[in-house]
C-alpha cells in the first residue's frame, strides 16, 4: 500500500483514472501515513487471540518507529499511545487499510468470546482517536452484530446486500464486458450466461475473476474457487430449515425466492430461518439479491450458469435424489423432444413431476414450470433458457435458444393445467410467440404440456419454419 502514503508520488499512477478529476484529489495524494494489515496472517495463529493481537501490535509499532523514531514515545507498548503520540508530534493522520477483516469469524466461527475480543480491538484501535483520518475494511462479512449495538458502528458498509453508491465499482459492468469480448473475440452472450447475473442497486454485475480468466484462457468454462465457502455452500443447503430445500430446488430452476435479510447476525452460524442461511450465500457470492421498497425485504437468485453448477455439485453427495434424478435424466428428455417423441416427453415430465412434489407443490402452473426447468437442465449446454420470455402478443413459459455456433433448433415451450396440450400449442400459434425469437431464424420446436387433477400429463410436438 506504499502508493497511497506520503512516501511516495503517485499522481500519475492514478491520473488515467476518473479520481484525478476530483476536487479533492491532490488534497489527499500521498499526504497520510498509511498502515495496511491482512489479519489472515495474525489471527487463528495461537489458541489465544490476546497473544495474536499482542504481536499484531508489536509489529505495527515496530513499523511506525521504524518512520517516526525521531518521537520520544516508543518506551509505550500501547499502540494507542503511540499512534497518539506520533499524530500529535507530526500532525500527520493515519489511514488504516485491513483485508480480511473477518477471517476469525470463518477461523473461529463458534468462538463468540473470541470474536467479541477482537471486535473491541478494532473498536479500541480506530473509534474516535484524532489520530485517524480514514479506517477501510474488506471482507466477506458485514459487521458482526452482538447485543443491542455493533462493536464498530462507526463504519459506513457496503455490502452485497447494498452497495450504495460504489455498485458500480463491484465488478465490471455489463459495458465493459462488451467491450472485452470484442476485443478478444468471446461470445458476449454465452460470457453474460455464466459469469453475470449479480445484481447491485439494478446495476448488472459481471465476476471479474471468472471474465478475465474466461477471456485470457479463450474458453467458457466454470472457474469459481473452490474454497471455504463451498463447504459453506454444501452444508447449508443440506439444511432444511424453514422450507429451505423447496427454495434452494426452485432457484436451481432459475426462479427468484422471497427474501429478509434484517435478521441476519452477520456470522456463519447464527443460522436459525432459511433468511439467515439465504442471506449468508449472498454475502459468499452464491445468490444475488433485490431489494424492494420495504427495507431488508427483497428476492434472491442463483445468478448465472457457473454459481448454478456449485449448486448442482453441493446436492450431489444425498438428499436430493429426486431433484439429481430429474437432471441425470435430462439429455434423454432433450433427444426426446428434439426427435418429436412426445410420449416420451410426458413420461419424463410425469416422473420428474410427481417424484419432486415432496418439495414443490403439486397443482400449481408455477411449480410444474420449476419442474421443466430442472428436468431440461443438461439443455443449458447448448441453449440459453429464458422464462416467461416476452414474445408477440404474450409470454412464452420457457424459451430454449440455441448457443451460437449450435445447430440445433430452437425450442418454445408452454404449459396447460386441466386442458389439454392441444390448447397449449394453439396459444404458442395464436400469440405469435414464434415471431420474436429474433436471435435465431429458421426449425422451432413447438411442445404443449398439460397436466390435471389426476398427476396425468400430455405432451404435442410440433415443428415450425421460421422464415
């Protein structure tokens, strides 16, 4: 962090970028004393965190006294003191930059006496002392919550929950994404399926270290790190608190799940309602999240194609044979359908249907739609899938469009309860929906699905020519 302190002059390092334009800029250019610490490599080191964050301070002071040993005020083992003494001989604030501020929270997950321990630290270190100009913290958590106030409620947060006014500065933007796939030749639509999807303040967010590894290794293939947070993934959602198995199964479907976020403790096992436990994968990157008018009230998803596959690989180990069921058997329903088999078509649907009611309601448009979705998964390698797709006069209830560079036929697919497929194939007609699939000309697939009362399903296929 040497290009931010006053040892040194980085005006033009930053003078490209659009801060050079503010006011403020050579106002605070290089005019602090800057001290940035990455508490994964003092914290979880002994079995007390005392000793941890004695020697934390002792190399902080060490530090200091290495650029300021001209202050009389090194005989004082309180880094308080220090800093105090040093601010006021100098007139020079501090800055203090901390990564992975909440490592111990992950380390020591169970550990509350510890983790209150090192929230008073922080508080002791960098609450109202005239010595600090400016406290900045990164991590996977916002601040822990314990009794009625935070330790640290000095700090203004910014989070994946809301991102306020830095949404934009998350990740890269929908724009530069473009920007980047022409340059190096990517297929943007195949790119914004697997590495978009987050949503901060309505802004579209694209994982960065997904994009530029997808671009620099010129290939669309999943490169989420498998880290901490997997287990973190796989041992939630093995959890069926509060209905959290039929919510985990619908957004695995592409669907959006109601969401309140106002109880979350901001811990990793503070875990009581499925809220807690959908709050949290927001935060590790797993779901995105909406916020509506109502504050803390909003919906979550899975956001795009790799996350969807840390998802799928999490519920492989048991417990969820119905769902994986319906997805193993899901090219078989695809070759179905691509053949105009449609018997076949009901079949699959029918057990994929009725195996899964143990999670998803059955008489209901909705659920059966959640039902498809998972049962045409392996379609997902070859078709971008699209739900309630607005085309011509209506909404199409899913929309398979084929990849580019794919040859296989689009495919339009509408659902019927108590009527008949029949009637569900007239709609497609009737609305037009297949005049708007713009992004592809030429063999649609047209399949009608009815279902009733009695778990009995129907299935028509269709081919069309699109001009």
């Amino acid at each position: 962090m040497v290009v931010y302190s006053k040892g040194c002059n980085s005006k033009e390092m930053f003078s490209k970028y659009k801060i050079c334009h503010s006011e403020s800029f050579e106002k605070h250019l290089n005019r602090y004393n800057v001290i940035h610490i990455n508490m994964v490599n003092y914290l979880g080191k002994n079995n007390s965190i005392a000793d941890d964050l004695r020697k934390l301070c002792k190399r902080i002071i060490f530090e200091i006294k290495r650029e300021n040993g001209d202050v009389d005020c090194f005989d004082w083992d309180d880094i308080n003191s220090v800093l105090g003494d040093v601010y006021t001989e100098k007139k020079i604030h501090f800055i203090f930059i901390i990564d992975e501020w909440d490592c111990i929270f992950r380390i020591r997950q169970k550990d509350k006496d510890i983790q209150m321990i090192y929230l008073d630290f922080l508080r002791n270190l960098l609450k109202d002392h005239s010595y600090i100009a400016l406290a900045y913290m990164t991590g996977i958590l916002p601040i822990k919550k314990y009794g009625e106030h935070s330790a640290l409620n000095m700090f203004t947060e910014i989070s994946m929950t809301n991102a306020r006014e830095y949404a934009k500065f998350t990740g890269f933007t929908e724009n530069e994404v473009k920007v980047l796939c022409n340059k190096y030749d990517m297929p943007f639509d195949e790119v914004k399926q697997w590495y978009d999807g987050y949503n901060l303040k309505g802004i579209p967010i694209y994982n960065p270290r997904s994009v530029v590894m997808s671009i620099t290794g010129h290939d669309i293939e999943n490169y989420w790190t498998s880290t901490e947070t997997y287990e973190a993934l796989k041992e939630h959602i093995q959890r069926n608190i509060d209905g959290l198995k039929e919510k985990v199964s619908v957004m695995i479907a592409g669907e959006h799940v109601k969401v309140n976020t106002t109880k979350f403790q901001n811990d990793m096992t503070s875990l009581e309602t499925s809220d807690d436990v959908l709050t949290l994968l927001v935060h590790l990157g797993y779901l995105t999240y909406d916020a509506t008018e109502n504050a803390g009230q909003g919906e979550v998803w899975i956001p795009n194609s790799e996350v969807q596959q840390e998802f799928i690989n999490s519920i492989e180990d048991g417990g969820w044979e119905e769902l994986m069921k319906s997805i193993s058997t899901s090219d078989k329903l695809l070759e179905a359908t691509l053949n105009g088999n449609a018997d076949k078509v009901a079949e699959i649907i029918a057990e994929s249907h009725n195996e899964n009611t143990s999670v998803l309601q059955y008489n209901d448009e909705n659920s059966l739609a959640c039902v498809i979705s998972i049962a045409y998964y392996s379609a997902r390698n070859k078709y971008i899938m699209h739900r309630e797709l607005a085309t011509g006069k209506g909404y199409a209830d899913i929309t398979f469009i084929p990849k580019k560079n794919v040859d296989s036929p689009a495919i339009i697919v509408e659902l019927k309860y108590n009527k008949t497929a029949i009637s569900a194939i007239e709609q497609i007609k009737n609305k037009k929906y297949t005049e708007k699939i713009s992004q592809y000309t030429g063999e649609i697939v047209l399949v009608g699905i009815n279902y009733d009362d009695n778990k009995g399903h129907s299935c028509v296929i269709e081919k069309f020519f699109k001009q």
